[in-house]
C-alpha cells in the first residue's frame, strides 16, 4: 500500500515536471495540478455527475445482461458435450470480433439509445464470462460426478447444482471480476455514437482539445472501476465463504 502510493507520488511528480519544463508539451498533456480546477468546473456544471450517471445506466445493465448469458451458456456448454460440439463453429467465429465492431449494428438495431450502448457493453462482457465459466466447469474432477450419482444426484440439476457450481464457482466469479474492468473499457467504444455518459463527455472535451477534461473522466472511470472491483469483493467473498 505504502510503496503503491509513493509511486503514484512519482509518477504525478514526474509528470507535472516534464510539462512544466517543456519535455512534454502542455498544449497536448495537461499538467496534474490543472486537472482539480477543471475537474470542479465539470462538478459545478453539473456535467461530471451526470456523465457518471448515464455511464452507470447502461454500463450495470451491459454488465448484468452480458455476464448472466455469458457464465449461463459457459456453464451448459461446459457440462453438455453435444451442446459444446454444435456452438462450437459459432462460438470461433464470433469471440475475435471485438464490441467496437458491433457499434455499427447497435445503432442500426436500437438508435442513439442506452439500449444499443448496453448491447456493446453486454457482448464486450459476454465472451470473458463464457470462457471463464466454460473452462470452470471444464476443470471440475470427473469422479465427483461419480460420487454424486452415488448420493442420488446423478440428474442434470442434481450434478449442476451439488458439483458443477460448487466447484467451478472460483473460476466463474474470476470471470466476473474480469468482466467489471472490461466493461468499463467499453463505455467509450459504447458512447461513440452519441449516447450520453462519460465516454461522450470525454469525446467531446477532445473535439474541443480540453485535455484536462480529457483525463478527469479517464480518472473517473479507473475511480469506478476501483470502487466497483472494491464492492465486488465482498460479493466474492460472500459467494466463497464456504472456501478456507
């Protein structure tokens, strides 16, 4: 913790000296110690906390929508060989498209709307939380399933509910906490096109070359996904408390 913040220390020390003495120059990086002033001209404009508001808006449900389906087919897949061979095909040819890609169809298919913005955010999400849950499941010991049907659970749901969960459980909430952060990287690519949020704040402070603005809400969104990564510990915990 101590060293972690004596670095951030440096790293602002450094960079306030190199745009202070010309190495970088200020007209293309701001200097830290400009961004206080332009961050509290965002707040008292009232900018900055709607930004985060809308970004918010789509970004929970991006992520809900997109984890949901993701882990849910990761874990089917995952148990169903004969589902696993017929996706398959599918699944290589979709997962190298990155959401970015998807942004043309998202405006096609719901407008400047939250809606085609949490579509690119649930499909950025989606393929983190499907392999996750795929390679989890994947990985569970195959004399449990032995085991189980010896206690009466050799059911579909008996062995999802008494073995795959349990045991890929550690593996799905890391693709969860992956999926967070990825998340967040999609808010941008999400907004491009117009939708209101922090990501168009930002575009718009960069067509206006206000690079301290700029870097506020790049700030903001690691603040976010700190506090999100921070909260979801405890989810995590909660889920695996059964673990030593």
């Amino acid at each position: 913790m101590g060293l972690g913040l004596l670095g951030l220390v440096l790293f602002f020390g450094l960079w306030e000296g190199a745009v202070r003495t010309g190495l970088l120059p200020s007209g293309m990086v701001p200097a830290p110690s400009s961004l206080g002033p332009a961050w509290l001209d965002e707040v008292r404009g009232g900018f900055w906390q709607q930004a985060i508001l809308d970004s918010l808006n789509h970004y929970l449900l991006g992520l809900l929508i997109g984890s949901v389906l993701g882990a849910g087919l990761g874990v089917l897949c995952g148990m169903l060989g004969l589902l696993d061979g017929l996706l398959e095909g599918i699944v290589r040819l979709l997962r190298p498209v990155p959401g970015l890609a998807w942004v043309p169809f998202a405006i096609l298919w719901f407008g400047l709307s939250t809606a085609g913005a949490t579509f690119v955010i649930a499909i950025s999400v989606f393929w983190i939380n499907f392999y996750a849950a795929h390679s989890a499941v994947r990985g569970v010991d195959p004399e449990l399933y032995e085991l189980a049907s010896a206690f009466g659970h050799g059911s579909f749901v008996g062995r999802l509910c008494k073995i795959v969960l349990p045991a890929s459980a550690p593996g799905i909430m890391a693709g969860l906490r992956t999926g967070l952060g990825q998340g967040w990287m999609s808010v941008v690519a999400a907004e491009l096109f117009g939708v209101p949020g922090i990501g168009a704040r930002m575009m718009q402070a960069s067509s206006l070359l206000a690079t301290d603005v700029v870097v506020v809400y790049m700030l903001t969104m690691a603040m976010l996904y700190a506090v999100t990564d921070f909260l979801f510990g405890f989810v995590r915990k909660w889920v695996l408390r059964w673990q030593p």
